[in-house]
C-alpha cells in the first residue's frame, strides 16, 4: 500500500474515518490490490483490523468472480457503476448481498489509477422485500384461482 494512494485521511476526526458507510479504494492491476479502506468497510467484511486484509485482492471479497469481472468490464467502459448488486463473502465465508457505486480515477492521460467506492450490505432489506411481496404474489394466486 502506498500512502500517495491511500485516502488523505490520516486525521482520526475525517470523515471516511467516522463514515458508517463502507468506502474503498482498490487499484486497477489484475488481480486488483486493496489501496485503501475505511474502518466500517473492514467491519462489513469481518476484520478486525487492517493487518487481516493486507495482501488479500479484491477479488477473495467475491461470492462470484463473474459478477466483479462485469462490474470491471462496465466501470472501465463507462468509467462509473451505480447500484450494482453483487454477492459478496466476508472472511468466515458467510456470504451477503451488496449494493456497490463506484468511480474509476484515471490520470490526466486516461491511465487508469484506482476505484472509489461505496458498498452497502442490503441483505436484510432483500429479505424484507421478499417476505412482504411473497405473501402478496400467493394471495394473489389464491384469489385469481377462485374467481376462475
């Protein structure tokens, strides 16, 4: 990790410092490196600590390394992704649905440097989602079966 890549933060009272919002920064080789991260997006993956991912690649984050290589496919081709829901595993394994937006910074000769970013773990929401428009979907099938 270079410190000329990493977020200028090193204020303890910074914003992606007391951010509740996973935010990251990984580079653009393949596999790609993990430049930088804040404390909520270590939490959201289950490390306790910086040491615990360091030497890890984006892409051990992935349930299906199909899914990352069309968001990298779309964030180089558009240089921004927006919402894309991906399944991704934390380190014991245990897998979560996330919601990621991010931006590729290119220097002023269109290199490619690194990926900004946010991911937000909406699992329970997809779940909420699931159990109220499950009991609908059925009463629906209900009453279309009986008026027949």
């Amino acid at each position: 990790m270079h410190k000329t890549d990493r977020f200028s933060s090193d204020d303890s009272n910074s914003l992606l410092r007391i951010l509740s919002t996973p935010v990251f920064r990984f580079g653009c080789n393949d596999p790609t490196s993990i430049i930088d991260f804040n404390q909520a997006f270590l939490a959201m993956f289950g490390f306790k600590d910086r040491s615990e991912i360091e030497g890890l690649s984006e892409i051990d984050l992935y349930l299906k390394p199909l899914e990352r290589d069309l968001m990298w496919q779309e964030l180089r081709a558009k240089g921004l992704v927006i919402d894309r829901e991906m399944s991704f595993m934390r380190k014991d394994k245990r897998v979560f649905l996330g919601r990621m937006t991010s931006t590729l910074i290119r220097d002023d000769d269109g290199n490619e440097l690194y990926a900004d970013g946010v991911i937000d773990d909406i699992s329970d929401q997809k779940v909420l989602l699931h159990s109220v428009t499950e009991p609908n979907a059925k009463n629906h099938s209900i009453s279309e079966a009986t008026s027949e």
